[in-house]
C-alpha cells in the first residue's frame, strides 16, 4: 500500500510518497521538526496525488 504525506510551509504545499505507514510517518515527523505544518499521512486510496488537489502534482 501507498502513502502520501501532505504538508504546508506558509507558501508552498508538497506531496511525498511513501511505500509503508512507518516511513510515512517517519517522514512527517521529520516535516514538522523542520517547521513544516498541517503535516498530515493519508492512504493513497485513489492511486495519485491529483484526486487530493484537483491538480496534477510532483510526487518524490
């Protein structure tokens, strides 16, 4: 299963994905420790990032 992480810095939003919960959360840790916010792992249910935005994005 497929994790994306979501999070915000004030002007940008990013769209990270992960292959396990335990790297996803991994990674949202590690955003909010950078100052990162409203850091959110969701289950990548819908199989891409643009079903979240309406809007295709970059994945990493």
């Amino acid at each position: 299963m497929t994790y994306l992480i979501l999070a915000r810095d004030g002007t940008s939003q990013i769209v990270l994905k992960r292959d396990s919960e335990d790297a996803a959360e991994k990674k949202a840790r590690e955003l909010k420790e950078m100052g990162w916010f409203e850091v959110e792992v969701r289950e990548d249910k819908a199989g891409s990032a643009t079903a979240l935005t309406g809007r295709p994005q970059t994945l990493q």
